[in-house]
C-alpha cells in the first residue's frame, strides 16, 4: 500500500510541476501579448495625432476653399454688370 501511496505521491508532485510550468508559459505568453498591446497602443495614439494634425488644417482649406468660391461669384456677377454697363454705353441710335 505504501508503494502505491508513494506513486501517487510521485504522480501528484509531477502533474504539481507540469502545471506551474503551464502556468509560468502561460504568464510569460500574456506579458509578451501586453507588451505588444502596449506598443500598438502608442501607435495607434501617434496616428491619430498625426491624422488630427491633418484635418485641422484640411477644414480650413476647406472653409478658404468656399470662401475663395464666393469671391470668384461675386466678381463673375461684377464683371458681367460691367460689360452689360459698356455695351450699353456703346449703343448708338440713329434715326
């Protein structure tokens, strides 16, 4: 009975190792995820900074962009005034 208490015994402390050897690799495995989930982490933040550092001044293009369009509008509208203006001026009536 003792041989048998003995195996189990020796059964136990092995199957006792094999899981703290799982466990440790199972540690190590799960620092290197975070580490790597870390580093991602900073990419994804410099990206958006730099994608942030884009769009600002993309709307004020934008915003100079329809600006620019209702001044050209604007002088279009003035220039035809002007060159109806002239054309009226030019007119002559002969009788």
């Amino acid at each position: 009975m003792e041989g048998t208490m003995g195996q189990i015994l020796e059964e136990l402390r092995a199957i006792e190792v094999s899981q703290e050897e799982a466990r440790k690799e199972t540690k190590d495995q799960l620092s290197q995820v975070n580490v790597h989930l870390i580093h991602l982490s900073t990419r994804v933040s410099q990206a958006e900074q730099r994608i942030s550092g884009l769009e600002d001044p993309k709307k004020q293009q934008e915003s100079a962009t329809s600006q620019i369009q209702l001044e050209l509008e604007e002088l279009q509208f003035e220039l035809e005034e002007m060159e109806n203006r002239s054309r009226h001026s030019n007119l002559r009536f002969i009788q």
